[in-house]
C-alpha cells in the first residue's frame, strides 16, 4: 500500500489550508473538501515583493478524501473551486495539463486553476 503523502505533518500551520467547495461539471451539489492553496507562476519572489496579486493557483486534495467523496480519478478541466468568495476554475496552465501528481505514489495531487469570479 502506498505511503500517505504527509499532508498535516507538512503543512500544520491552516495559513496553507482552507476549506473548500468543489463542483463537477454535471454534478447537483457542490462537495466540501480541505486543501492547500498556493500561487502558481514565475519569479513568485520577485513579484509578491511588488505586492502582485495573482490569479493562478493550484489547489491540493488527498486522492483519498477525493475517493471517500465518491470522486476518482483526477477532477475533470473545468471543474470549480469555490473559497472564500472566490470562485477558481480549474485549467490546464502555460501549455501543461490542469493537474499534476504532488508525490511518486500519486496519493496527493494537485489542480491548476484560474480565478474566475468573486461571490
């Protein structure tokens, strides 16, 4: 079996975590997750020294939680992400594909979004 990408024990601090809401296409109802959320981009110093907001991230699931949700595989392109007021579509980013697998195992992967709206 697989060893457990070390999600909590990374990331224990919840300024990397946020709660989410997660909508594939054709589903009714929206399912709530925990992820981690960070900036996806070039020179990210450079910019966030310049106060540079931006509008790609990637947001990171356990494939297990995914699967205990009933979701497999990796989440189709154009799937949302809703935190915080703030609505994320998910897409492929800079020519790559709009997901990629965080560890060897592919317990944890991660989705390249654009923010698209504010709720």
């Amino acid at each position: 079996m697989p060893v457990k990408f070390p999600f909590e024990q990374f990331f224990k601090t919840p300024f990397f975590t946020v709660d989410v809401l997660v909508s594939v296409p054709g589903a009714t109802t929206p399912v709530p997750f925990t992820a981690m959320k960070y900036p996806i981009g070039e020179k990210l110093e450079a910019l966030a020294a310049f106060g540079e907001s931006y509008s790609s991230w990637e947001f990171m699931f356990q494939v297990e939680d995914l699967q205990l949700a009933g979701l497999t595989g990796p989440l189709p392109d154009a799937t949302y992400i809703v935190e915080s007021g703030r609505k994320f579509q998910v897409t492929p980013f800079q020519n790559q594909p709009h997901y990629r697998w965080v560890d060897p195992d592919q317990t944890t992967i991660a989705f390249r979004c654009k923010e698209v709206a504010a709720i």
